[in-house]
C-alpha cells in the first residue's frame, strides 16, 4: 500500500534485510579503518596491566592485599617482599576455600589467544574495510567481554561456594564483590575491573565508532 | 712521691672547681632533678613524642654488656625496639638452638658486648653491619643490618686476652680494631708466673680483615705490646687516616690491687699505630707467626707503633670529624687532651722521642699536644656534632661537657643521672655528624624509675645538642649493660621484611606442605618440615630412642612477621624461623617417651593448635613402642 513510488524499495522485513544488506555491503571510510587500527594497537598494552583487581583490607593490613588478575596470570602484591598471593591463599584455608592457582584457570591460556584474535581481525577489517567486518568483530568482542565476565563472576562464586566442610572457621557460601565493596570477615574486599580492561572496553567504543562514522552509504566522487 | 702528691694537688684542685661551681650555679641546677614543669615539660615532650604509627628518626644500637647481647631503639622516642642476639642464646628468637647460631656461639653460652661499631664508607655510616666486640671471650661479631641478625663470630682470636679496645672500624671498613685488656703470656694458655708480669706478660694490638663485599671478618694481623692494659681504641680518618689509636692503662706493669698499683704514675700512654706500615710489615715478612696469627715484634719493624703519654689512666681516644685531633681522657683527672696529628707526625719524623718501653718509641708529649682542655672531674669518652663542638662524659661529675674544637672553650656542661661512662651522638663519631641528639649512656640511675629491687637498670638520658645549651629531654632504662651505642639517620637502612623464597638458599628448604616428609637411614633421621599457619606438617614424628633426628624447618609464610617458633618439651629446644626462613634443628633422641612440639611464636587465631608429638620408641623396639600406641600417646610408664 506504499504511495511512493519507490516500488523497487521492498517494504516489510524482506525490506530491512534488504537494507541490512546494502549497510554491511558499505565500505567504511579511511577515518573508520584508521580507528580499527588504533583499537587494535590498544590490545598491545593489554598485556601489561591487570584486567581485574582485588584489594583486602583489615585492621593488620592496613596497605591491602592486592591480587591482580592478568589475562595470562594471577599475581599478588610483593610490598617489601610479601606474597600478597600466598597470603590470601593460607588465610582462605581457614575457612576451607580452595587455594588460588594459575593452573586451575583454563582462562589464562585461551584469553591471550582470543586478544590476539582479535589483535588480528581488527587490522583485517582495516585493510578489507567493509562494514560487515567491523561489526562481525563488535559483537563477537562483546560476547567474548560479557563470557568474560560471566566466567570470572562464575569463577569467583565457584571458589566462595565450594568450601571444604572440614574448615577450621565455617562461614557460609559467599560470592565476593565482582564490582565495588564488600565486608567479608575482617576484611573489606574492594573489586575493580583494571586497566586492561579499560583497554579493552576502549577497544569496543572504538570499533563502534568506526561503525557510527561509516554508516552512511558515501557519495561518490 | 712527687707525681703523688701532685696528683692529690690536681683531684683537689679540680674537687674545689667543682664546689665552687656548684656554688655558683645554684644547688639545684646541678642536680638532675625533674625537669622545670611548664615550658621545660612541653617543650622535651614536643621534641621526643612519636605519635602512634610514626617512626623514628634514628636508631640506636646499644651494647647489652655481659648480657651479650646489643639492643635497638628510636630516636628521639627512646623506644626499645628489638634485641639483637649476638653472644648468648636468646630463646626469643631462637638463637643458639638451631645447629647455624649454636654453632656459631660454641663453647660459649655469654659474651661481654662492648663497642658496636657500624661499617663505614669514606668515615661515614654506610648501614650495612654492625660489629660488636665480646670483652671476655676474645671474640667480634658481625649482625647484618639487612636483617638485623648476628651472621658472623670471629673467635676466640688467638693471642688477644680481654678484647675491650674493640671493634672500631676504619672509615673504609678495611679493619676492626682488636686489643689486650688483660695481658697474659702468649700464646693463650701458656703458663708464666705472676711475678714475671712486667716480662713474660704481653699485650696485643691488632686488626680484623672486613671482606667489603660480603664483611666476612678474619684476623690480619697484630702486634706484641708491653704488658699494659689496653681499654678503648679510634680509628684515624681524614688527616689521620692510616692511624689506629688505643689507650691503655697499667703503664706501671703492675699486678696485684690495680686500683693502686696502675695508678701510681702521672701518665700512661696512648698506642698510635701506623696500619700501612703494619701491613707492609707484615707483606716484607717482618712478622712472626704466633698461634696462627701473624704478629709483629716492634722491635723488628720500626715505625709501626708509637706511644703517645696521656694523663693517667685513659679511656676514651676519639678521633675529631676532621681526623685532626686525637682527643685523650684520663679519667682520674680533670682535663683532656687534644692531640694534633700533625704534630705527631712531625714528632715520628723528627724522632722527638723522650725514650722507650720494649723498643716502642715515647714521643714527647708537649710536642703533640695542642692542648689541655678542662673539662672537669672523670673524663671517659668524647663525641663531636656538626658545628665543631665537643661532647666529654664525666664519670666522677656526672655530666657532660660540651666544648670548642680549636679554641678549647668549655662553653656548656649539663648534669646527667648518673655517673656517666660513654655517650653516643647522631653519627657522632663518623666525618660528619649530624648534632641534634646526644645519648648519655649512665651507669647508675637509681631513683630515676619505678623500683625494681637492688637490681638496677641502665639509664640512658636523651640530649638534645642542637642549641647553644644541652638540654635533657628524655630519661631511658635499659638492661645491663650499654658500653657504648652507636646512632644512625633511619634512612640508612633498608631492612628486609621477610626472607624472600628466590633468595632462600638452603638445599632442605621446601615450601609447599606435600613436600614434607620423614627419611631414614640407618639410625638417623632427617626430616622436612614446614611451618605455616596453623601447623606443622608432618604433625607428628616417630623415632627411635638413640636416633639422631635433624628438622629441617621452613617457615614458608612469605608475610611480613609471620613468625612460627618450634619449642620441643624437654629436649630443651626452642628454634623460632621467620617467614621464608629455614633452619636446622638436631639432636639426638636420647629420652623415650611423647613429646609434645609446638609453634612458640604466636602466630595466628589457631596458634595454640599449632603443635604435634615426637614419639620416641624405647629400645626394646616394637613390643615397647605399640604400647606406646595403645596406651594413646601417654608413654609414661613404657621406660
């Protein structure tokens, strides 16, 4: 029932697709492929900083005790030689959690591996410059970033859960704070995303910037 | 006669100084009473107060005396913060009951802690050892200040006898200085009469070789002397560099009661030894080989050793910042002298000598000294500041008397409780000073602390130098028995917190709990342990009677004062392992029975259950020990 005249426009959702179509047909523009370079190199410096930071306060460690998850590695903080690693580790067996070891993370091979994936796809869609590629690789990041995040939160609830029943000190199952501040015990567990995540959420914004700025059909010359 | 009678002619005259002085000063203000209240309170409270959390300005290391051992506090809180172990087992921190200190103290269960001596760059405290010298045993000790642990004890050095003039470094560490308090005939238990004292009694002088990268200490060499009593030594930096300097008393070479026959002469000496040359002796094979030890005979190397004449009975010999001036107390009189380097240089060229004792040249004294200072009754021991000033203790006066390099002006004294032997100023005895605070190391202190019966404390009164006039701010008691003490900017040092599990050397270290284990050869067995919050693992161990057992313990905590103790019920061990630590534990088991072992360090929530059993089986083998068992532990009647 269309008035206009477009007739060769479908209408409906033959119409959208159609449409959707031409969009992910759109080459993108030098500007947008210079933003997926750009995105990609910040996947470099990924690498050395901590994606997630955990810091325990109590009235004996009045400094923290940090952890710092990397993409590849758990680490502890060392101030004047401590092992914040260690130490998290012999205070959690009191209440029967499991010690936290590299080797239980299967994340710690795999992230890497799909950070440099991505390193890869970005700087394809570079060179290829079609719209369809950078918005492939938009939403393949964000479900990669929200997996992420599910298996951390997973991972974390997995440890506070599954306390031995045998623990010198019973508490009940807790998760700690994926994002933000917690009491649990004597200790106030601060959360926060580090600043390889940053990178990473920089890495999406990015590549939806390079999208919003190509997503009209150009005029040729 | 005539030096007695002047003698007499000098304590009066200088008693008389004295009243009179009292006269004038006011009867009060001669006695350290309590401070004025008001300003005086305020103003001592602002200038010692750490507020919770805060930190010192400096340490200070004391000597703990026959204590054995050395203590450490803040400045200007006073506070004592930890002790150093060095000559006595201290079951606080285990020493003396694993096999490496145990070792390391050997036959010795005491030690006479006399004169730390921080190691030195250029004349200035570089904070990495601190050495003490044990007055009884002939021995020096090394404790690394990186961890604040006694690692090294040198001795008993062979020849010396009462190592008091000890252990005074060289501004770059090359030497500590080593002396005879008590000359004897040598080598060491050899046997000479007394009446051939003056003879076939020698005394020593010498130097410890300091490794400068890893302060390993060995003796280098040392020097047979005549048989005086050599008390209290300085090294030479700056324009007397290359210098060693000790006192000595008993120039009579006399025995019997000291008290009178030492005193009887109006000088006794001081030693002044050219080191260079003494090594150079000791290189062209001057030197002959007693006991081990190179030592040279003055007579066969001349220009090794000089006596300087020093008013009567000396203690201290404190060379300036500048290495300028020698500065000499006797102590039964009231002056102290300043020697000039210079001059007794000039004196050694020009042979200005005005005899000898066994071939050791007498320099004459008017031709070195630049002058008499009179600083009052009993001067023992002298420190410097930043501004060119002289700080003397004054045994007999109880005071300290603060006075002008150069221009030998007594420009302040204050009063101190009481009967003052050393004082320490902030690096008051390196090149440079830095003034501020002064510590009065006293030996009475009576009335000045809460009664604790006959048995006294030390007092250690807290100066503050940085004015014109001394001004007490604080009064501290410690153990017996500072000596002398030594303190240092706080920024200087740079401890460790834990022993780190990368730089943990020790072959039977392990760090994880499935690593602990139990083998046996023959009647010996050896076993891997650790120590973490709350256990130890194994938790308990079977052995038979007459096995020798060594524990290898690992603290594998890697938190700072995460301490675990291991204490073992009548096999009287007690070992304590800091985090990171391991240590060896061995003995035989000699008693049959149960015997609990436990953390003695307190550790965590579960402390207490921090403990296992040792089951020694009797001999008599398996009958004997399933009784052991079926009796559930209680091994009591199973002998």
């Amino acid at each position: 029932m269309s008035t206009t005249p477009a007739a060769a426009q479908p209408v409906g959702l033959e119409g959208k697709l159609k449409r959707a179509n031409v969009f992910f047909e759109l080459p993108v523009s030098l500007r947008s492929r210079l933003i997926a370079v750009v995105a990609a190199l910040l996947l470099i410096p990924s690498f050395l900083f901590p994606l997630y930071e955990l810091t325990l306060y109590s009235n004996q460690f009045p400094d923290g005790l940090n952890l710092y998850i990397y993409s590849y590695s758990l680490a502890g903080g060392h101030p004047q030689g401590r092992d914040d690693l260690r130490e998290i580790n012999t205070l959690n067996h009191y209440i029967g959690m499991r010690p936290l070891l590299e080797s239980d993370f299967s994340e710690f091979k795999w992230i890497p591996l799909v950070v440099g994936l991505f390193f890869i796809l970005a700087l394809r869609a570079a060179v290829v410059g079609k719209m369809a590629n950078l918005v492939d690789l938009s939403v393949m990041f964000l479900y990669f970033g929200l997996f992420s995040l599910w298996s951390f939160y997973h991972r974390l609830n997995e440890y506070g859960h599954n306390l031995d029943p045998m623990a010198a000190v019973k508490v009940p199952p807790f998760t700690p704070p994926l994002f933000g501040e917690k009491q649990l015990a004597n200790f106030t567990v601060y959360s926060y995303p580090g600043v390889a995540s940053f990178l990473l959420i920089a890495f999406f914004l990015l590549l939806a910037l390079a999208v919003w700025m190509s997503r009209k059909p150009r005029v040729a010359q | 006669m005539r030096n007695k009678s002047r003698i007499q002619i000098l304590i009066g005259a200088g008693l008389l100084t004295a009243l009179v002085l009292t006269l004038m000063l006011g009867g009060c203000a001669r006695r350290p009473k309590r401070l004025a209240q008001g300003g005086d309170v305020t103003e001592a409270a602002v200038a010692t107060y750490v507020a919770p959390g805060d930190l010192d300005e400096y340490y200070l290391f004391y000597s703990g005396g026959h204590s054995g051992n050395v203590y450490v506090a803040g400045v200007p809180s006073m506070r004592h913060i930890t002790t150093i172990a060095v000559f006595t087992p201290y079951p606080g921190t285990g020493y003396g009951f694993d096999k490496t200190s145990r070792e390391m103290l050997g036959r010795f269960t005491w030690g006479d802690a006399h004169h730390p001596a921080l190691s030195e760059t250029k004349g200035d405290y570089d904070g990495r050892w601190l050495f003490i010298n044990d007055n009884a045993n002939n021995r020096v000790a090394r404790i690394d200040l990186r961890d604040f642990k006694t690692r090294q004890i040198l001795g008993p050095i062979p020849n010396v006898s009462g190592n008091h003039g000890s252990s005074f470094v060289t501004p770059n560490t090359e030497y500590l200085l080593i002396a005879s308090r008590f000359s004897i005939p040598l080598p060491r238990y050899a046997y000479a009469p007394i009446e051939q004292y003056a003879t076939a009694y020698k005394g020593v002088v010498g130097a410890v070789a300091v490794d400068p990268k890893t302060g390993q200490m060995s003796v280098a060499w040392e020097i047979l002397m005549p048989p005086f009593d050599y008390d209290l030594g300085d090294a030479g930096k700056g324009a007397s560099d290359g210098w060693a300097f000790w006192t000595c008393y008993n120039a009579e070479r006399a025995t019997g009661k000291l008290e009178v026959t030492s005193t009887q002469r109006d000088r006794d000496y001081i030693a002044a030894v050219n080191w260079k040359n003494a090594e150079q002796a000791v290189k062209s094979g001057k030197a002959k080989t007693i006991d081990g030890v190179k030592v040279i005979d003055p007579k066969d190397a001349p220009g090794v050793v000089y006596l300087m004449p020093c008013s009567k009975s000396p203690h201290g010999v404190d060379v300036s910042p500048d290495g300028k001036y020698i500065i000499g107390s006797g102590k039964l009189q009231s002056i102290t002298t300043a020697f000039n380097i210079e001059k007794i240089q000039n004196a050694v060229q020009t042979k200005n000598f005005t005899g000898d004792e066994d071939g050791i040249p007498v320099l004459k004294y008017e031709a070195i000294k630049d002058a008499e200072v009179n600083v009052g009754l009993g001067p023992l021991h002298t420190q410097f500041d930043d501004q060119g000033y002289a700080y003397t203790s004054l045994f007999v006066e109880s005071a300290i008397a603060k006075w002008k390099l150069g221009t030998w002006e007594v420009v302040d004294k204050i009063p101190v409780a009481y009967n003052i032997g050393h004082l320490t100023a902030a690096e008051g005895d390196t090149a440079h000073p830095k003034g501020k605070y002064l510590v009065a190391l006293n030996k009475l202190s009576h009335g000045r602390h809460l009664s604790v019966g006959p048995s006294q404390p030390e007092s250690s009164q807290l100066i503050n130098i940085s004015g014109e006039k001394m001004k007490l701010i604080y009064d501290a008691f410690t153990e017996p028995e500072p000596h002398y003490a030594q303190m240092i900017l706080a920024s200087k040092l740079k401890p460790i917190e834990v022993y780190a599990k990368e730089d943990n050397k020790d072959p039977n270290a392990i760090w994880d709990v499935k690593d602990a284990k139990v083998e046996r050869s023959g009647n010996s067995v050896k076993i891997k342990m650790t120590a973490v919050r709350s256990s130890f693992e194994p938790n308990h161990l079977e052995v038979n009677q007459g096995d020798h057992v060594t524990i290898y313990l690992t603290n594998i905590e890697q938190t700072t004062d995460e301490i675990h103790g291991f204490g073992l019920a009548d096999y009287n061990i007690n070992v304590v392992i800091d985090p990171g630590e391991t240590k060896t534990i061995d003995f035989v088991a000699d008693k049959p029975g149960v015997f609990p072992y436990y953390c003695t360090n307190f550790c965590s929530a579960l402390h207490q259950e921090m403990q296992g059993y040792l089951l020694v089986k009797p001999k008599g083998g398996a009958v004997a020990s399933s009784r052991v068992h079926a009796v559930g532990g209680s091994a009591g009647g199973s002998r």
